[in-house]
C-alpha cells in the first residue's frame, strides 16, 4: 500500500483471527490492530479527524497552540500531526502515566503539564479546563466531548471491520472518552441487525485514584448508553493475565487495556458458546505493549508477579 | 450452590473486614438476602425496595447486571457477582443532557 504521507497512513490496520484463544470453531475473536497506526494506537485516527475539523472550521490556524487532557495516546498521536503540520502543542497529564508516554510526548515536542495523581484523568481534565480560561487563544479538541472523536470510527474504524468480516456479531472495545465504541457501534448498529456493542471498562484496586470510568463521576459528553449492549468491568488482575495469554498464545504484544477488551471478548464468547450460538467476536488491541515494557508485566515469571509489577499503575 | 462475592470497602464493615465472603441463591435478589443472614445490613445498602440502589454497581463475572435482568438475573455454581460503590454517583445512569453533565464534570472535582 502507498501513500502521499505519513498521516494518509492512518486506519487501514489488519483484522486477525485468534485460532488458540477462540473457544471453538463457530465462536471465533478476531482482534483489530490498531497498534498498526503511524504512532501506535488508535488514538492517530480521533487525532486526525479532529484536527482536520478544526481546521476545516477555522478554529485551527497556522502557528495556533493545541491544548489536551490525555492520559498519553492521544497526546502523542495529536504531538506527531501537530509536528508535522506546524502547531504547538500543551498536554495535561496525570503524574502517575508511565515514563514511556512522557518521552514520547517529548520527543515530538509536546509540552506537559502533570496533573496531581489523585483523581486521575477527572483531574488532568479539569485542569486543562482552568487552563483553556486563562489561555482563551488555545484550542483545546477535548476529545471526551468532540463529535470528530467518534465521526473518526463511524467513518473509518467501523466501515473498515465491516468490509473484512459481514459476519461480524460482537463488537468490543475499552472504554475511555466512549468514542470508540460510540462511532463503531453506531455505525455497525445501522448495518448489521442484532450486533452487539460491548464495552470494557477497567476498574482500578482500591489504591489507584487515576480512575477514568463512568462510576467516578466522569461521563465524557461522548457518552450515549443507548449504543451499548451490555458493559463489562475489568480488573487489573484479568488485564494482566489476558494481556500475557494474547501474547503467549497469538504472538500478540499488546498494551494492557487490550487484555481488559480480550476479557470482555471472552466473556461474551463464552457465553455464546453456552447458549449454542455462532459468533464471531472483534475487539480491538488499541496499542501495542511498548509503552508499558517498564512495568515488567510481559516478562515477570508468572501472573501474580505481572500483577503486582503493575500495582498502583494507570494501564488504560 | 456457591457464589463468590467481592465486597467493595465501604461495605466491609459488614462482614469483618473480608474482602470476599460466599453466598447462595438462585438469583441476585436471593443472594443479597442471604448474605444478609450472616452480614446483616449489607442488603439494605445495596437495594432499595425491589431494585438495585442507584449509586451501587454489581456485575456478574464482570458483566454489568443492569444490562443483563437487573436483581432478578439468575446465578449458577461458581459465579463471581462484584458489588461497587459508584463514589461520585454516575452509576449505570439514564442519559442526561450533555450541558448537564459537562457542568458536573466541570465543577464537581
């Protein structure tokens, strides 16, 4: 495949069967890699599309400073088109993401600002708030509330599963700022009559404050419960073991929410399984394990190990 | 028939600290009454009248139960129900007007 430039790059990404992890022939999980994106995640498609949007209606001009809450993924597919296109850009952080997202945002010139630990991502986006008042020049996407977010998987993440599996009958993705399962699920809602929209929501032990899921209070104006079918929530503990299952059973190297979607795909697999259906179930590896090879996870000698390696730790 | 159930912090001041205890029953509703025989309150935080309380969350092997048939879903030997407190009260909840949710968001934390 050939393209004018790297961001023409975007989307596009494999779909791939998962023969071992399926739990039989006629319930099969496929697994969407987006960590096949320029910069690695899913988030280079939300990125690009909001971008583009804000230039096309003009709240984006030349030499204008992008602002962001971001917990790593989209900050760093933003600082990648950012750089290329010729803005500055400001990403609030919770202080507790991994050094990898730190050095990444670097590395493409994104400036950072850390918000305190307690609160995570409900945090970080309150202090990008107070910052978008005293800076009314920058212009913050906020992704949790831009329609460009989930316009970005109606039209290229949902058409694209669509197209390599007619077949499809679940579709399962974590959730986050919801734009994901938003924009597949109502695109694949339209097409594909009873399909089912799962979500994977992580749930954090007791000690870690960076919770970013509905139960804490955080909606992302995004949000529509009417699209989802059922929702799953997931501990770090299964996080962990499936992240390393997909690795030592499909070759998969994948960050860690993705064992949480893995998790989900199971559960609603195996209850199809049970109930004597055909499935065929995607869900998405929204980034590879790169950024997450500091905390040991995919080399500690056994699960138990890899979940306390990952205690206290932000992961989705 | 033994469920195993994971008790949130909050609610363990009802069952000496335990972080899981076991329980029995044919459904949700069930179960909550009979843990309530060796927990007892527990139930009274976890449903009002014949519904889930709003602010709490219970997932059956993960699966959020309000998806599923709410406290009437049925359990079988081995199951694993969850119960979450939902801290800041945005539990499962019916939509809202966006400009209400993003004022909360803005100015509840």
């Amino acid at each position: 495949m050939r393209y004018d430039n790297p961001l023409a790059a975007v989307g596009n990404t494999p779909l791939v069967r998962l023969a071992r992890l399926s739990p039989s022939d006629n319930v099969t999980l496929w697994a969407k890699l987006e960590d096949r994106n320029p910069t690695g995640s899913i988030k280079d498609r939300p990125a690009l599309h909001m971008i583009e949007q804000a230039e096309r209606d003009g709240t984006l001009t030349p030499g204008c400073t992008i602002l962001e809450p971001t917990s790593g993924n989209t900050g760093i597919s933003l600082a990648m088109a950012a750089k290329l296109k010729g803005y500055r850009i400001v990403c609030v952080m919770p202080e507790n993401t991994s050094q990898e997202r730190r050095e990444l945002l670097a590395m493409w010139g994104a400036q950072i600002i850390s918000s305190p630990a307690a609160g995570g991502s409900n945090t970080a986006v309150r202090v990008a708030k107070e910052l978008s008042a005293e800076h009314p020049d920058w212009v913050m996407l906020y992704q949790y509330g831009n329609p460009a977010n989930t316009a970005a998987h109606y039209a290229t993440t949902g058409p694209e599963i669509l197209a390599d599996l007619p077949t499809i009958t679940h579709f399962v993705a974590g959730l986050g700022t919801t734009g994901t399962l938003m924009g597949v699920g109502r695109y694949l809602r339209e097409k594909v009559p009873g399909v089912s929209i799962v979500a994977a929501e992580p749930r954090y032990d007791d000690v870690v404050y960076g919770l970013r899921n509905l139960d804490e209070g955080f909606v992302p104006e995004l949000y529509d419960e009417s699209v989802l079918t059922t929702r799953y929530s997931v501990g770090s503990q299964d996080a962990v073991r499936r992240t390393r299952e997909l690795l030592r059973e499909e070759g998969i190297f994948a960050g860690v929410s993705t064992g949480a979607a893995l998790h989900a795909a199971l559960g609603v697999a195996n209850k199809a399984l049970r109930a004597g259906e055909s499935a065929d179930v995607v869900f998405v590896v929204a980034d590879g394990g790169w950024k997450y090879l500091s905390t040991g996870i995919y080399t500690a000698p056994s699960t138990e190990a890899a979940i306390e390696a990952l205690h206290g730790q932000l992961w989705a | 028939m033994a469920i195993e159930v994971r008790i949130p912090t909050i609610l363990r001041t009802y069952t000496g600290d335990k972080k899981s205890v076991e329980g029995a029953g044919e459904t949700l509703a069930e179960l909550f009454t009979d843990l309530d025989t060796r927990y007892p309150g527990i139930r009274e935080r976890v449903v009002e009248g014949e519904e889930l309380r709003r602010f709490v969350n219970v997932y059956l092997n993960d699966e959020d139960v309000r998806f599923l048939e709410g406290i009437q879903t049925k359990l079988s030997d081995g199951d694993n129900v969850t119960i979450l407190p939902a801290v800041a009260g945005g539990a499962g909840a019916e939509p809202r007007p966006a400009g209400v949710v993003a004022g909360r968001r803005a100015g509840a934390r």
